[in-house]
C-alpha cells in the first residue's frame, strides 16, 4: 500500500512540474514573441523613415538635375546669329521676339560671349531698342569687345536715353566721373529736367557735401541747381575736381619723365643707380597714384537687364 501511495506522490509532483514547465514555457515564449514583433515593428519604422529621405533626396536631385538642364538650354548660344541655336531647336533671329532676343544677349554677355551679344544687338529689330541701346554704350564705355570709346559710348547712351532709359543716363554720367572728363558739366545738364533731376545724380552730387545726409530731397536738388546754373565756370571745375582723391598705386622705375593725365599722377622720389653688363646709369623713381571719383557707385553703372 505505501508503494503505490508513493508512486501516486510521484505522478503528481511530476505532473505538477511539467504544468510548470509548461507554464515558464508559454510564458517565457510569450516574452520573446513580444521582443520579436517590437524589433521588427522598430526595423519597419526605420525601414520606411529610410524609404522616405531617400525619395525626398531623389526628388531633389532630379530638381536640380532638370534646373542645371534649362540653365544650360538658355545659355548655350552659338556665335552665329543667322544659324543660331540653343538645344530646344529653336532658331534665333528677327522672327524671335524682342524680350527672346534680349534674353538670348543676356545669356550670352554672363558666357563672355561678345560677339553674339553685338550680332544680336545689331539687328534692325533692337535698332530702336533701349535696353540693346544702353548695353552697347556700356560695351563701348567699358572694352568689352571694342576697344574703349567714350564718344561712340555717348551715342549709344543718348539714343537709349532718347527711348526712355533712365539708367542709360546714368551709365553714362558714371563712365565721364569715371574717367575724368572735362564736359561733365554737360553730362549733368543733360539729366536735369525742369523742376526735378535724375534722383541718383542728384544723389550723386549731394554726397560729395558735407553733412549730406541730413539734407532733404529739396535741399539736395537746390545743391545740384546752384552747381549747374549759378557758380562760375571756374568754379564749377574746381568743385569737380573735388570729387576725387588720390590713391597710392605703387612704385614706378622710369627711365622717362611720365606725364600726368586726369586719372594718373606722378610723383617724383629721386634716382637709382643700376650697373650692368653693358653700361651703368640710373633711373627715375616715381610714386604713382590713381585718382578715383568718390561715391561713383551711386550711379550703379552697369549692364541694363530685360524684365
């Protein structure tokens, strides 16, 4: 009887040990199922913030891509203006709108292409053209393909300004200041009209006064006024000149006596003696100096753009 009663103890332990295991294994399961599905539903997520940037890359380099692209198309512009083409095909010549025109110059002065902004600008269509006007002064003024030529930049100038272009004008006067002309008198007097002035001239001019700033519009015209129609023409050359100043450029050995222009000065510093093979001497030792017109960016002279 004791037998079979302990054998009966041991069934039941061993069956409560295995309702045991079973329970820690279900339980332990459970545990590394829930790990399992958090580690992937992390990877998913990742996964897809992964996915997302990589599109939203993509995207941004196609952009780029198809903006390079139209960049390149409006800018590659042959030097042929009869048999010029771009990469949509297109022909570019009198047919072409004025704005297309314009725009096809632009693309090419940005490319240093000069010779195609002059064929362009030398069509009968952009004749009578303000903007095509004006940007061959400036070309003219500045050496850009042509050698500089103020008096052909003039013409330019005043046929752009017959057609209404402001900044012709001020173009311009800005080349004259550059320069150092003696009939910048009369490049001003071409911009007073009436009872009012080009603004940036006058603003031009005005700045060159002490305490300028606190002048008002009235008292900065009056100042222009006062310059072109009261004061002495003797004066008026000295005033001007009083619009620039000199800035060290360097040191210059010279054999010869250089000569002063309106824009370059001369100062002599003594001599150096120098010895070689052949013979012996000296030379001339000058300090050079640049006189420069002050407040000239004012002016903003520049290449005139089509809107």
């Amino acid at each position: 009887m004791k037998n079979k009663k302990d054998d009966k103890d041991k069934i039941s332990k061993l069956d409560k040990i295995k309702l045991l295991i079973s329970v820690l294994s279900l339980l332990f399961s459970g545990t590394v199922m829930l790990k399992l599905f958090s580690v992937e539903n992390s990877y998913n997520k990742q996964l897809q913030i992964l996915q997302q940037d990589f599109n939203t890359q993509l995207e941004m380099v196609r952009n780029d891509v198809e903006t390079n692209i139209q960049d390149v198309k409006a800018t590659m512009v042959s030097s042929n203006v009869e048999n010029t083409t771009n990469n949509y095909g297109a022909v570019i010549d009198e047919r072409d709108s004025v704005t297309t025109l314009l725009k096809y110059a632009g693309n090419a002065y940005l490319a240093g292409d000069y010779e195609t902004v002059i064929q362009i600008y030398s069509m009968e269509k952009l004749a009578q053209n303000d903007i095509a006007c004006s940007n061959l002064g400036f070309m003219f003024a500045n050496g850009l393909y042509y050698d500089v030529d103020l008096a052909k930049a003039d013409e330019y100038y005043r046929k752009a300004i017959k057609y209404g272009n402001l900044q012709a004008y001020d173009n311009m006067l800005a080349a004259h200041f550059r320069l150092w002309k003696d009939d910048c008198i009369e490049i001003l007097l071409l911009g007073y009209a009436g009872e009012y002035s080009d603004a940036k001239m006058v603003e031009f001019i005005a700045s060159h006064y002490e305490g300028y700033e606190d002048f008002s519009t009235e008292d900065k015209i009056r100042i222009v006024e006062k310059l072109l129609f009261e004061t002495p023409k003797e004066e008026q050359t000295e005033i001007i000149d009083g619009f620039y100043s000199a800035e060290f450029a360097g040191t210059v050995s010279l054999t010869y006596t250089p000569t002063d222009t309106a824009i370059e000065r001369y100062v002599y510093t003594g001599e150096i003696p120098y010895i070689t093979k052949d013979e012996a001497g000296t030379t001339k030792q000058y300090e050079k100096y640049m006189m420069y017109c002050s407040e000239i960016d004012i002016l903003d002279e520049g290449w005139c753009w089509s809107e």
